[in-house]
C-alpha cells in the first residue's frame, strides 16, 4: 500500500457516507492526492481495494479530472490562474516573472525539486486577480514583492 | 483561519437592512455556530421545520419569485415542485459549489465566512421536498471552503439543528460535504450527478431530468450556494417582504462579482435591477477603470453571456433587462475591460478555457471547441487567413443548440457576441496580422 492508516481510515469513513459506494471515489483520489502529491496506478490499486469496485472505475474517473498530477511534481505545485481575469491584471507577465525566478519553463519542476510551475483554468478567485494555488493554499493580488515573498518563504521552510 | 481577501460591501449592508447576503460576511466569528445563532442563524430552518408544512415552504419560495443564482436563472420554487409526490425512492438535495465560470467567486466567500447560511437554506430545501440526506459538491480547488463547510456541519450536529429528530419532530437530516475534481463541466447538474456518482463528470440527455430522476435515480434537487443561502431569508421575512426587494419581475438582491480593469474589484451584494454603470464606476463599488482609461466592453455575466459594448452600459442589472440588451445575467460575474485591450486576446484565452472543460461527449463540442481555438489562436499569432471570420461563425452556428448541455452554447455565445460588436478588429488582425490595440498587461 502507497496510501498511510490515516489516507486509509479517512477513505473508509467516506465510503459510509454514500449510499453507493463508488461516490467515495474523487474525495478518495483528493485525500490520496493530498498525502502522496499525485496519483498513478498502484494509488487507483489502493483505493479500489479500499472501496471494493474495480481499479479501472478509478482510473476513469481519476484520468477526467486534471485537478490530480498524474506524475509526481515537485514538492509545491505552484498553478497559475492563466482565465480572463487573472490575464487582464497581468497573469502572463506573473507567469513568465515565475519562470525566470525559478529558471524553468511552465510544466517543468525545479531540479532540486522544490517546485513545479503549470498554468490552470478559472480557481474562482476573479476579484482578487492575479492568483496562484500553491498545493492546497491559494495567494491572491499577487504582486512582484508578495511573489518573491512567498518563494523565499517556501524555499526557507523547505 | 485563512479566508479570501477579497472585497465586499459588507458595511453597507449592516446598515441596509435590504441586503441581507453580505450582512456578517466581515465578521471573523460568524463562522462560528455560536455567532451565527446569536445573529438569528437557524431561526429560519426551526420555524420552517416546526410550524409549516413542505408544501408551505416551496409555495413561498415560488411567491417570492426566488430565481437560481448559478447562471441559468431559473425559478427556485418551481424547480422544487417538480420532485414527484408519490414516488417510493428517496429524494435528494444537492448544493452546487463547483464555482467555475470565470469571472465568479461570489459562492466562495458565503462558504469561507458564513457557512451555516448555506447549511441552513440547504436544510430547509431539503425538508421542503423531502430529503433525509443532503450533498453540498464543492470543487476540489476549494479546500479552505470544504474545511470551512465540514467544521460548520460538525457545530450544527452538535447543536442539534442535522441529525436525528432534529427540534423534536422526528425530521431526520443528515448531510455530507463532498469534494469534487475542479472540473467547470461539474457545474452543470447532471455531470455533477454523474461525478457525485463517482463517474466521469459528463453530462446526461434530459428527459428525465433530475427532479424525476437525479442522483442514483432518485429525485434529486440541485441548487447554487447563493440560491439556497437566500431561502432562510425569505422563510424569516416572507416572501411579500422578499419581493419588495429588486425590480417587478428579477426580485430579491444578487452577489456581483467585478473583476478586471476596475479600481476596486470585489463581490457586492445588491438589489436586482442595480445600474451597471453604477457597479462599475461608483467609488463604493468599483470605483472607475483602471488608470482611468476608456471602457471598451463588459462580459455581465460571466464567461458564458455575451459581450456588451462601451455604449450599452447604461443596462439594469437584472434579468429580463439584461435579456433586452442581447446578454443575460448569468452567474453575476462583471467582467470589464479598457480600451487596450485586443477582442481577438480576449476570444481566444475563452475558447481554450471551453475547450480545455469540454467534456468530450458530443461532438459538437468536443471538435467545435478545438477547432475554434485552432482558427482564433492563428488569428492571434498573426497567421489568420480571408474568411476566417465567416469560418467561425459557421463553426459556432453548428455547435448553438446541438449539444447536450449548455457548455456549448456557452462556449460560443460570447464569440458571437464579439464579432457582431468588433467585427472590423477582427478582421484588422487578419489582415494586418497584428492586434489592432495593444494588449500587453504586466502585473504589478
């Protein structure tokens, strides 16, 4: 098993949430996804056998929903809100500032693997644009100075 | 605990007693249980439950011309009086907190800062059609809303208002937080079904719909998180008191969500039928445009309604006005942008955010929406070729009204609406391979 006794435990007591099983499946994948920071298929293994519906029911859920990496990704998944109101204040001048910062391109992971860098639709943070989520935090009205903040923060903590 | 820092007009409605959405939502401790009682939290859902009937509850949701919140619009108690009366199965409710439609974060901040309003409308709905088990489907994004939400419902079991027996009727409610995957599909209710199933989140042919047959088959309701935080109001006040609040036929107030080139983005609750203009450049709300430049146009409701020129500002903001202007009212998210700023740009961040959410399941759609992002992003890069704006405009005519669900027309509408408006920018950027205005915005 990839998944710990308390991803384990917390997805048995889902399951006793629903009247049919299978609902369990995508709050089982985020509680799989916040522990192991992606998903792949000995993850699917798990939660099926937790479950009790078969692995490929939870690879075609899983593989619909781009919210889950499907590869591991550094330890803090830095997405950027590239929608219509993030870009009209600025969101693709904050993503080339984050590509240049952490010398990478978007879609690739820093090689002391700290952080990846990829760009995701609308995270419902419009009025407070330019934003980021970063694992499960979100950072909003960014600006250069919080941006470089906020690295050094996590590169301190790290 | 972390929340949004986003904007309200929370002051005003502490001394407006006609807003009621936003009245708590600066204050720290609403979230919590003790506070919200102590601010008439719950009254409504041990009225409801003690002292009318169902059929009570759904006839004054009707009267007070409640409408959905989430962009559709559509008449609240209605909706509710479609659940069958003699069917056998059990009846759910359903909370849609998958807030995606770019441009809306207005559902977020009643979860992050006053969660029980939500729990309570829901619980009320739920009893109105006969519901033991309720789900409120939050996008995975929103993680501080689904702790915010799962806190909430742990107080209101300890404090009796779910659970069993609840006031002493014998009413049981029992209620589950859910997450989803961040999918914008799952916002439409029948993908949300099939993904609250545990299934990919696609969309179902209606008929049946889901009042006859939702979740696992049974009855099911779906309501917007504004919608169902608006009922223990009415159920409160009443729905005479309810209907003197917007205009004749849009009642009640809205949750407006501005964003882009405005001085103070954020979410105001006001009354329906509240000038647009006034939204956009009051200094109480969003205070004029950025760097004081020329508006050029506004999306009013969302990413899904067409687009309103400079020159039709002057729109109230309710739904049949909006209607006449040839947009709608949608999820009531404001998005306003100046002068410099390129349509072609605009179109084609749209049409790869549709065609990234489309499900996939019919081909309208799933091809329409890459094809449309092919030619636009050409158009973009300076590579447009003579007649691809009629090229467009068939491609959007054969996805309007062929798809299952709305995200089709949704993908197309604003597209249509953009060349109609700015028909010679567009064809500017394909003649001259260049936008026609400048549109290079750096953050600060």
């Amino acid at each position: 098993m990839i998944l710990n006794d308390e991803a384990i435990a917390k997805i048995k007591e889902r399951v006793g949430l629903y009247p049919q099983s299978k609902s369990a499946i995508l709050p089982a994948l985020t509680i799989a996804y916040h522990q192991v920071g992606y998903l792949n298929d000995k993850v699917y293994k798990d939660i099926a056998d937790i479950i009790k519906v078969p692995c490929v029911e939870i690879a075609e859920a899983a593989t619909f929903y781009t919210m889950f990496p499907k590869e591991p990704v550094g330890k803090y998944l830095i997405q950027v809100c590239h929608n219509i109101s993030c870009a009209l204040l600025g969101a693709d001048s904050l993503i080339s500032y984050l590509e240049q910062k952490l010398e990478i391109k978007k879609g690739e992971t820093t090689r002391d693997n700290l952080f990846t860098l990829v760009t995701v639709e609308c995270l419902g943070s419009c009025a407070t644009a330019p934003m980021m989520q970063i694992n499960q935090d979100y950072y909003e009205n960014l600006t250069r100075e919080k941006v470089d903040k906020i690295i050094e923060e996590l590169r301190a903590k790290a | 605990m972390f929340y949004s820092p986003v904007i309200t007009n929370a002051a005003e409605a502490v001394k407006n007693e006609k807003l009621h959405l936003f009245r708590f939502v600066e204050d720290s401790e609403q979230v919590k249980i003790g506070t919200y009682e102590a601010h008439g939290g719950y009254q409504a859902w041990k009225k409801a439950l003690t002292s009318m009937q169902p059929a009570q509850i759904v006839e004054e949701v009707k009267k007070s011309g409640l409408r959905g919140r989430g962009g559709a619009g559509f008449p609240t108690g209605m909706k509710w009086s479609f659940i069958p009366k003699d069917s056998p199965k059990p009846r759910y409710l359903i909370c849609n907190a998958d807030e995606s439609e770019p441009g809306t974060c207005k559902d977020r901040v009643l979860m992050e800062r006053d969660p029980h309003a939500v729990i309570e409308g829901m619980a009320i709905a739920a009893y109105a059609i006969g519901c033991h088990r309720m789900f409120i489907y939050i996008r995975g994004e929103f993680n501080h809303s689904i702790i915010r939400l799962e806190t909430a419902v742990k107080e209101a079991y300890a404090h009796k208002h779910l659970g069993k027996n609840i006031y002493g009727t014998g009413y049981d409610l029992d209620m589950v937080v859910h997450s989803g995957g961040g999918a914008y599909i799952c916002g439409e209710e029948t993908a949300l079904l099939n993904s609250l199933e545990g299934e990919r989140g696609m969309s179902r042919i209606r008929p049946p719909f889901p009042a006859i047959e939702g979740l696992y088959a049974c009855p099911t309701i779906v309501n917007n998180v504004e919608t169902l935080a608006s009922v223990p109001h009415i159920i409160n006040r009443g729905a005479d008191w309810y209907r003197t609040l917007g205009t004749e036929k849009s009642s009640g107030t809205k949750i407006f969500s501005l964003s882009g080139h405005v001085k103070r983005p954020g979410n105001y609750e006001v009354e329906l039928g509240f000038n647009l203009k006034k939204l956009i450049y009051d200094p109480a709300y969003g205070g004029g445009i950025l760097g004081d430049k020329k508006i050029k146009g506004v999306i009013p409701g969302g990413s899904s309604t067409p687009f309103l020129k400079a020159d039709m500002l002057d729109v109230n903001l309710d739904y049949e006005s909006l209607a006449q202007a040839g947009s709608m009212l949608g999820s009531g998210a404001v998005i306003v942008f100046h002068e410099d700023t390129c349509i072609v740009w605009v179109i084609l961040k749209l049409i790869h955010f549709y065609r990234h959410e489309s499900c996939g399941k019919c081909t309208p759609c799933r091809e329409g929406t890459g094809w449309l992002e092919q030619i636009i992003g050409r158009i973009e890069a300076g590579g447009g070729k003579p007649g691809d704006i009629e090229l467009i405009e068939d491609v959007c005519g054969n996805i309007l009204g062929r798809t299952i669900c709305p995200l089709g027309d949704a993908a197309v509408m604003p597209i249509q609406s953009a060349i109609k408006h700015w028909r010679d920018e567009w064809q500017f950027h394909i003649d001259n391979k260049k936008c026609m205005v400048k549109t290079n915005f750096e953050f600060r």
